[in-house]
C-alpha cells in the first residue's frame, strides 16, 4: 500500500520533471542548469539533488515516463479494440493528430542528440527502446493471427520499421504545415496493414 510520503514523494518527481521538459524544450540540454529546473519546479536545488542526483538520472526519468504513457496508450486500445492494427495506429495518430501530437519534442530531439555525446544517456534510450520493442511484439503475438508463421526477428524487422516510420513522423511536426495530413493518414495506414500482414 502506498503511503502518504510515498505519494507526496512521486508528485514531487513528477513535477521536477515536468520543470525539466520545460526548461530542455526552451533552453536546450546543456544550457539547462540545475538552478533554472529548481526555479521552474518552485523548490531549492537541494531538494532537486534529494529525487535527482543530476540531470542524467531527470533524463532516466523523462525517457520512462514517456515509455509508461506510450505503454498505457497501446495497451488502453487492446483492451477497448482488440486488433493490432488498431494498437499502432494508436501510436501513429498520437503523431499525425494535432491535438494528440507528442509535447515536448523539441526535448525529446534533445536526448536523442545527446546519446551521441553521453553513453549513459545511450544506455538509458537504449534500455527504454528494448521495452517499448518487447511490449510491442508481445501485442503484435497475442493481437495478430499470423504472428505464428512469422520468427521473432521477422516480427522485430516489421516493428524496427514501424518506429522508424514513428520517429519520422515525430521530427516531420517539428517543420511540417499539416497540409498534407489525411493523405499522409491514408498512406500510413497502407504501411501499417502491409507492416501487420505482410
């Protein structure tokens, strides 16, 4: 049972890291002090240092809790659709709609540009990506009938290129007008049924 302090503790954290998307979205990684995060959270460095002992492990943070609401999004449409096209195509429209479009993805280039520079920021990404592709291809063995003509690694080919086809569609909001989003939306949904049933 959860108890009090541990609930306080969790909002705590929740709100030091919602500080910090903030502030990596505005001012980028490395211009973000520690300071700055203090001040957009309403609480003293010191306290931070008590839930974060740097930006790195705010970093391990932010890369779960994206990973947990991409889990609750997938696994909330098994459970009201049933299909794994519909699954995806959960993940996709999170990307295409504009009132669904992921916050922060000016933070979230952020982190994937300093894997480069920082191997345990690579480690954390890395780590966050086998767990998005284990659940992934646990849905695509218990939603989709062929699943069981197909070997792991042809399933993790197809999903390998189903997140491609995510990471594109993230960076293409940065730039993009939206002009051409329904016939984006039809192609899309093309590649997904052809990603499913081959």
């Amino acid at each position: 049972m959860e108890t009090t302090d541990n609930k306080r503790g969790a909002s705590r954290r929740r709100q030091v890291v919602e500080a910090a998307l903030r502030c990596f979205e505005e001012n980028g990684f490395h211009k973000t002090s520690m300071a700055e995060i203090s001040e957009a959270a309403g609480m003293s460095v010191g306290h931070i240092y008590h839930y974060f002992p740097g930006k790195e492990a705010l970093i391990a943070a932010i890369v779960e809790l994206h990973v947990d609401q991409a889990f609750e999004h997938m696994n909330e449409a098994a459970r009201q659709k049933g299909t794994l096209y519909d699954v995806l195509l959960v993940r996709v429209c999170e990307h295409l709609d504009k009132a669904k479009r992921i916050k922060d993805r000016a933070a979230y280039f952020e982190v994937l540009a300093e894997c480069e520079r920082n191997p345990k920021i690579r480690d954390i990404i890395h780590k966050a990506d086998v767990r998005m592709m284990e659940r992934q291809r646990e849905l695509f063995r218990e939603l989709e009938p062929t699943a069981a003509q197909l070997s792991d690694a042809e399933i993790d080919a197809r999903l390998e290129t189903f997140n491609a086809l995510l990471l594109g569609l993230i960076r293409r909001d940065l730039t993009d007008d939206g002009a051409c989003d329904e016939l984006l939306r039809q192609t899309v949904e093309r590649v997904l049924l052809y990603l499913i049933k081959g």
